[in-house]
C-alpha cells in the first residue's frame, strides 16, 4: 500500500515538475507574442493520461480558422466510420444518360488523381468507353443528380470578395476539379492569349490583360455578377499563372464537361442538360461506379487544408444522418458536431461550429475543446487512421517547410489554420517521454504568430528530451 502511495505521490510530483518547467519554456515565447495584443488560447496534454501539463486561457474561445478541420474529420469519423465511401454512380434510362452524385469532394481532384496515377479527364474517357461498349452512338438528355446536399453552394458566412477563390469554391452533391478551372495567359504573336484548364466552354473569359515588353507579369480575375462570366486582368511579358478560379453551378459543371467530351469522341448529345433529383435509382442500368474512400478525405482535409473536402463531409454528415441520406445541409451538419463536442463533455460556451473548412468568422472553439476532441480520437480504435491525415513537420502537408531539424522533423503532427488576423495549430508531439496533445489559437494575429505557435511545438519537445 505505502508503494502505490509513494508512486502516486511521484507521478503528482513529476506532472507539477513537468508543468513547471514547460511553462518557463512557453511563457516567454506568449509574453512577447502578446506584446502586440496577440489573443491566444493554449491547451497542452498528456495524451496518455489527459492530464494538463499546460495552459493558457484554455476556455478562451476564438476564430479557429483550418483547425476547425479537425473537429470535421474526427466527428466523420464517429458518424460515417473508416469503412466510408462516396460513391458516384453513372447509369442509362432508355437514351438518357444519368450522373448521380454522392457529394465526392474528390472528384477528378488534381492531387488524387495524381496519387493514383489517373490522368486529366479520365472520367469522361471512361464513361465513354462503357457507352461505347453498349453500343450507345446518341444520347438524349444528360441528367445530373446533385440533391445528396442541398442547393446552397455558397456559406452565406464566406467573405464576399474571395469567393471566386479556389478555396472557397461551391459545395455540391457533385463536385469535379474542385469546382475551378485553372486559367494562365501567354504571349502569342504580341497578343495575350488565355488558356484554361479544363478547356471549355462552360466558363465565358473576358481579356483585360495587356501584353508588356518590361517589367513582371501578374494577372488576376474577378466576376461582375453574371453566372460563370470571368474577368481576367493584369499585364503580360510572356506568360502569367497558372492559378485556380471556382466556378459556379458544378453539377452543371460537370455536365457540361461531359457533353463536350461525348460529342468529340463521336457520341451526339440531342437532348438537354437537366439538373434534378433522380427516383428510382435501383432501376437503372448502373454502367459505371466512381469510389472515393473517407480516408483520402481525411488527408486531403487535414494534411493538405483542402476546404471542399471539409464542407462536403460536413454535409455528408447530415445526409447519411436523416431519412432518405438527401438534402445534407451546413446547419444539420453543424448541428450533429455540436452534439459530438457536448458529448465529449465540452460545455457549450466553449464552442460554435458555422461550417467545415473554417472560412466563416463565426466558428469559435476553446483549445481545450480541441484537446478533447484530439485525445477523444488519439482513445479511439480509429487513430491511427486519423493520426495519418495530419501534416508531418517537416515531411508533408501544410507544416513541410517548418520543423526540419532532425529534433523535430516527424515529431510534429498537425493541422495549422490562416485566415486575416487569424493563426492556429493544433496535433501532437511525438517525445521522449510519450505522445502530447496541443492546440495554439491566436487572434489579432501577425507576421510573426505563426513563428510562436511552432516554437511552442518545439517547446514541448524539447522539453521532455532526455538531453535537454
């Protein structure tokens, strides 16, 4: 008995030791952060036990901006499982050619279909080829189904001026080349021309940008209002971008791509391109299936800060979660991850979930309700499979560049988060001494908070080195 007593007695010892020297370490590093009237909420856990080992106004909610990802990818977790799938489903009803969407943010997603050595365009190929095979040589209408989510594409949240941002493309029940084209100009015969990718006419391109014999090339665009009418702008020497513009409408989108496709592979398009919600799926002729695993999600959400693949499982969240899997929409997803954090014991001040990517201003969270959150995943049977979708210090994702000394390259698992006045950084640290869970929010932030919140990551490693 008087072991267990003196070994308790120890580990109490040893946590308040252990609190007191990282705080000498962390303290500094937030004092003069905040010199600048920096905001910051900090939680720091044992992940093992989930006992603190620091804080700094931990309750304190603020703009989490990415890392709301976080609290998506594990709520999708608890609510559509590992095993997960969206699955895009291509079918022929008589001479009609039906595209049901599943909310797939990855569809013909650039990085995707790079991992796994797909090319541009595949899709369509594919598709043709099945119709082909069925000796299909005409079709009536194509009709694409994208009522799995409802029809607000745009967060009404989302800030007005950046939403022909690639970042903050529409969400649809079918989404394709994360809903952008890509658009650069190039000097032809002393001309600027531009060239988008895909190429289509979807997309109608005003040029506004002027050829340069001196000086550097920049272009950008912006809309006037019409549907999918861009103005392109800036001045050219030679070539300009490539950069990414959202488009409008992408179940149209995609429809529209196909069209042009089947019509230059031989196949006559006669009918019309319908957008509606399709009945009866079980008595289609199904020709081709498209699968996407949650797994890919996760990393493209996390590792990479992909914001459609987080609002669309947001709103997948929702559809698999109410009677007849259709209409998932932003306030039943939001509504379903409160539930989760109120579960995991968080209280309801600590938090206010507005969408899934962390665009929107009005998301709040405490760092401790993303420590919950993180140490409710690191418990689960699934961490490993969520362990996999955070960046890699110095390896991969978004915090590659960061964290490259070989004292901390691979120990720094995470998830940053950016938007104006806005810094954030939340995972885990891989010691010496066990696994710890952190979350750094900072508001009113600047050029130099994104440098704090990683050495307060450093800070916790080298904290419980054994040369240290």
């Amino acid at each position: 008995m008087k072991k267990c007593l003196v070994a308790a007695a120890f580990s109490i010892f040893f946590t308040c030791f252990a609190k007191a020297d990282l705080a000498k370490r962390i303290r500094p590093i937030i004092n003069q952060a905040s010199q600048k009237d920096v905001q910051f909420s900090v939680h720091i856990v044992k992940a093992e036990s989930g006992k603190t080992v620091y804080e700094h106004n931990h309750h304190r909610t603020l703009i989490p901006a990415s890392n709301m990802k976080l609290i998506v990818a594990a709520a999708a977790l608890k609510y559509l499982g590992p095993d997960y799938e969206y699955k895009t489903r291509v079918g022929t009803d008589g001479n009609s050619l039906l595209i049901i969407g599943s909310g797939d943010p990855l569809l013909a997603d650039k990085a995707t279909d790079d991992k796994y050595e797909r090319q541009t365009g595949w899709i369509f190929k594919d598709i043709i080829a099945q119709l082909k095979a069925d000796k299909l040589t005409a079709i009536k209408d194509i009709v694409v189904d994208s009522s799995i989510f409802d029809d607000e594409r745009v967060h009404p949240n989302w800030a007005k001026d950046e939403l022909n941002r690639w970042y903050a493309c529409e969400v649809g029940g079918l989404n394709y080349n994360g809903n952008c084209i890509e658009i650069k100009a190039e000097i032809s015969g002393g001309q600027v021309i531009i060239i988008t990718e895909p190429k289509t006419s979807y997309v109608q391109i005003t040029n506004n940008v002027t050829p340069i014999s001196k000086g550097k090339s920049v272009i950008g665009s912006y809309r006037q209002g019409e549907q999918n009418k861009i103005i392109v702008h800036g001045k050219c020497k030679k070539q300009a971008g490539p950069f990414d513009v959202a488009i409008e409408r992408p179940a149209a989108f995609f429809g529209y791509l196909l069209a042009e496709h089947l019509n230059e592979a031989g196949i006559k398009t006669k009918g019309q391109l319908v957008e509606r919600a399709i009945g009866q799926v079980d008595k289609l002729n199904i020709i081709a299936e498209y699968n996407t695993s949650i797994k890919d999600c996760l990393a493209r959400c996390n590792k990479n800060s992909f914001g459609l693949a987080a609002e669309a499982l947001l709103k997948t969240i929702d559809a698999e979660n109410k009677p007849g899997d259709k209409n998932g929409t932003w306030a039943g997803g939001c509504k379903l991850i409160s539930e989760y954090l109120l579960q995991l014991g968080i209280d309801k001040t600590e938090f206010n979930i507005d969408d899934g990517s962390g665009l929107s201003r009005k998301n709040k969270l405490s760092a401790n309700a993303i420590t919950k959150v993180l140490l409710d995943a690191y418990r689960s049977r699934n961490w490993n499979f969520y362990k996999d979708s955070l960046s890699a210090g110095g390896i991969d994702g978004t915090i590659a560049k960061y964290f490259k000394e070989e004292k901390y390259k691979g120990k720094v698992l995470g998830k940053t988060g950016y938007i104006d006045a806005v810094k954030s950084f939340s995972g885990l640290c891989t010691t010496e001494a066990g696994d710890y869970i952190f979350s750094i929010l900072a508001n009113n932030a600047n050029g130099q908070t994104r440098k704090a919140l990683n050495n307060i990551a450093k800070a916790v490693i080298d904290e419980f080195r054994s040369d240290s």
